[in-house]
C-alpha cells in the first residue's frame, strides 16, 4: 500500500484489548486477539464480536432505485421488501462477479448496499455508470459514517438482547429492525459470516465505541479476521478474490440460488443463461484432505495421473471441524461428492476428497429460515 | 549449551548429536500452530536451509537447519498435536535430532545471551 492505512473508528479499542493488527485491503484491521483458534470456538459455542467497519456502505435513493438495482444485481429484487436483506452477486456483462452484496431495503425507493472492503471504489464507479443509464437514482458512498460491528455465535441474540430497548428474538433470518441500544439507534439485521446465528449492526461511527464496549461488558469475546476467515470457511461461505473475482461466474461458484435466470434483464444475464443451458466446464467443491497436509489458496489440483483439473481457492485447519478442509475449481467431471482428488502440496501429490458442503452446519440457521 | 539461530531455531548439542527445535519467540510470533511436516529420518539437513515446515492457522513457515547433519529420530507427538510446540517449544516440543556432521558449525551459532539481545533489537 503507498498510502498510508485507513484505521477503523474501533482502532484504539483493538489496540487496549491487545490485538495483534495487520493491514488489510488498505484497513488497519485485528488479525486475532487471543488467538484464531480460540476466537472460533467462542463463536461456535459462546458470542464473539467482529470489527466489520472497513466493509462498504453504499446507498442507493431514488424513484429509479428498485429498477436500477434489479438490473445491476443477479438475485431478484422481487423477494424484498422493506426490512429485508438479499444476497446477491453483482456481475459484469462477462458474468463474471464484480462483487458478492448483501441488498437491505428500507422502501422500493431506498436501499443500503454492503459491499466488500476491497472493492468499494470498484463498485462505486460500476454502480454510478450503471445508475446514469437510469432516470431517478442518486448513489452515496456513507462508509465512513457507518461503522459495522458483527455479534456472532448461540449468545448473541441473549447477550444483544439484554443490552437493547426493542425486541430482536423475532426477527429473522435475513432481515433488520432498528433497535435502540442505550438511547443509540441501531440497525440490527440477522445476517452474518460465520455459519452461526447473530447479527450485524449498524451504527454511527460517533457511537461505535460505546456499542464495542457494551458488547464486551455483555460477554462477547472480541475475534479478528483470521476467525472470520475460517469460520466463514467452514460454512462455506466464498471469499471476495478467493472464490469469488471478475473472471468467475455465480454458476461455478454454486450461487444459483441467488440468480434469478427468469427476472428479466439484468447485467451478465445473457451470459449465465447460456452458461446455465450449455453447462459449465468447472465448479466450485468442498473437499477434505485424506493425507497430512493443509491446502493453500493456489496450491494447484490434479487427478490421480498428475494432470492439473483446478486450483484451490482456500484452505485452512478447521477448528471446529478438526479437519484440513478447502474450496477448489474443479473440471466439471471431478465435482460430484466423493470424487478422489490430489492438492499438490510442496512437494507431494496429496489426496483429497470432493465432500458434501458446507463443512459446518449448526441447527440453529435451519430453524431460523 | 543450547545455541540458537538468526531464524529463530535452537539446537542443543550433546556429544556428536543435535536436539533441533524453534524458539519460544518464534511460537509466539506463528501464534496457533495446527500442523507440522518433519524431515525424514535418515534424511540429510544443511545448515541454512529449509528443512521442516510449521504451519499456523493462516500460513506456513520453512524452519531452517541449524547445523547441518543426518536425522537420526523425529518428535512424532508433535506431529499427532503440534500445539505442544505452543506450549513448549524448547521441552517437549523439540523437532528431531540429528547426528553433527561438523561441530565447527556451532560456532558461527548464536550463544542464549546474544539472542536475547537480538530479540530486544541490541545486537546484529
């Protein structure tokens, strides 16, 4: 990075509760604080909390807004309604994925959109190009009055709950209310990306610290991006530039389920329905290693005569899952579950099995549609 | 007495033969080790380069050989649990022993004290 690191309204807190802090897509962001593996299985078993601040908010206003967002997103704005909040891919005319979202709707004429860190300016610029193409859309970048704290694990509505006016215990999956947290308004939407239930808030920055503190008086455990990162991993959730990037579509990364095909027009569309009737020549799988050996991002996969059919896209020990397990792109024909595939690590060929996803499931996200 | 590395091994020489393993500094900097590739016994090592790989929950490191020399035993628990490099890596979390081929080596090896003071920043 040539300039200097952005540091989050919560970098002073992250500093005092010892935080070892790296740099991260120009963010100076808490790597861990007692350690990864801790961290995840406090979110598995307890409440963690996560500094999510250096993610992007864009805002979208206007008359236009529902038929401009419908356009630019894959998933089909129709299933929203205010209060809602939509996953959603963001493609390129290529279908290749610009950016993965998620789409809050306040009205047909309002909506907040979360984007990652890394890709703010990339998909501010993409989303006012595409907007002038419509009459009646006004875009605002509101990151850096926004600050994101994620609650994350089986106490996280108890412990959010106790600290706010308004009930949270109903809302669902998948969708926000605006709560109030010691006289602080707060948008609590039941999203997340650890494979747990909780929430992520939205607040002002001016009052992020007071929320922090609250959380952790509460009982949360504070968790850095290296629990993130595998948490996510062991839910199988796709990563922005891993599983994700401009040159994959949301067909090979297994995100059918949030393009709508049949919606109408709409930016990659053309692409994905001839990639959906001709079929595609790799896919994203989940895999487990067989023999000893972690898996790394671009460690390449061959079959068993040494021919490369794909490349890893992540790989880590599981903590929870006790396993060293990974995402890859496969040729099509290695995809189905079990398939025997070798991750070349170093200097070995090491077996690896194609396995059902996600790794991690918890019985609490299916009860909470 | 225990010698040390610029990269953060030690070695512990006794008679003809070397107990290698990496430091408490170095632990602490890798942080969560969950796994841990040793050299094979029988196997060659050189002084100075790669010969064992320690990974942590995000990456994984080369540790380089001290002195160079055959490996005569491997640490298989550190294997089967690599957290008790975590827990002690100058005991029981040892990686293996070799048989010296040239003890002249030690000498170009840092002393405990020199280390330390490596490690405060106070020395080359």
């Amino acid at each position: 990075m040539n300039t200097e690191a952005h540091k989050t309204v919560l970098y002073d807190e992250h500093v005092a509760l010892g935080a070892h802090m790296v740099e991260f897509h120009g963010s100076l962001m808490p790597m861990e604080y007692a350690g990864i593996i801790a961290e995840h299985t406090k979110v598995r078993n307890d409440c963690g909390i996560f500094d999510v601040s250096h993610m992007g908010e864009l805002e979208v206003r206007g008359e236009g807004a529902f038929r401009f967002l419908q356009h630019a997103i894959t998933n089909d704005l129709s299933k929203s309604y205010p209060g809602k909040a939509l996953y959603s891919p963001l493609c390129n005319e290529q279908g290749g994925i610009v950016d993965d979202i998620i789409v809050y709707c306040f009205s047909r004429d309002h909506y907040l959109l979360v984007v990652n860190s890394a890709n703010r300016q990339k998909d501010f610029a993409w989303l006012q190009g595409q907007a002038a193409l419509f009459d009646g859309v006004v875009c605002n970048d509101i990151s850096d009055t926004t600050a994101l704290i994620a609650v994350q694990g089986p106490r996280a509505e108890g412990i959010l709950g106790s600290l706010l006016t308004g009930d949270i215990s109903s809302v669902p999956r998948y969708t926000f209310r605006t709560v109030s947290c010691r006289g602080i308004e707060v948008m609590a939407a039941r999203t997340g990306y650890t494979g747990e239930d909780g929430f992520e808030l939205f607040i002002a920055v001016s009052e992020a610290a007071l929320l922090w503190r609250a959380l952790l008086a509460g009982g949360a455990s504070p968790c850095g991006l290296g629990a993130r990162d595998t948490l996510r991993l062991e839910a199988c959730y796709p990563l922005y530039g891993n599983e994700l990037t401009d040159e994959t579509t949301p067909l090979e990364a297994c995100l059918s389920w949030a393009v709508s095909l049949e919606k109408g027009e709409f930016v990659g569309g053309e692409v994905l329905r001839r990639q959906s009737r001709e079929g595609m020549s790799r896919k994203l799988v989940g895999f487990e290693v067989v023999d000893r050996g972690i898996a790394r991002s671009g460690y390449p996969v061959s079959n068993g005569d040494g021919k490369v059919i794909g490349a890893v896209t992540s790989g880590t020990f599981g903590p929870h899952v006790k396993k060293n397990i990974g995402l890859a792109y496969v040729g099509r024909q290695h995809s189905a579950v079990g398939s025997r595939i070798f991750i070349q690590i170093r200097n070995s060929a090491t077996a690896a099995r194609v396995v059902a996803r996600p790794f991690y499931r918890t019985e609490a996200l299916l009860y909470k549609k | 007495m225990k010698k040390y590395t610029k990269t953060h091994e030690w070695v512990e020489p006794d008679g003809t033969r070397a107990t290698v393993g990496i430091t408490d500094h170095a632990q602490g900097e890798l942080r969560d080790i969950v796994f841990i590739e040793l050299p094979k016994k029988g196997a060659g090592v050189s002084q100075g380069a790669a010969c064992a790989v320690v990974e942590s929950v995000k990456a994984a490191f080369d540790i380089y050989a001290p002195l160079s020399g055959k490996v005569i035993e491997i640490n298989p628990k550190i294997e089967e649990d690599p957290s008790l490099v975590n827990q002690d890596p100058e005991g029981a979390g040892w990686f293996f022993k070799i048989e010296i081929a040239d003890a002249a080596e030690l000498d170009g090896l840092l002393d405990e004290v020199t280390y330390y003071k490596l490690l405060r920043g106070e020395a080359q």
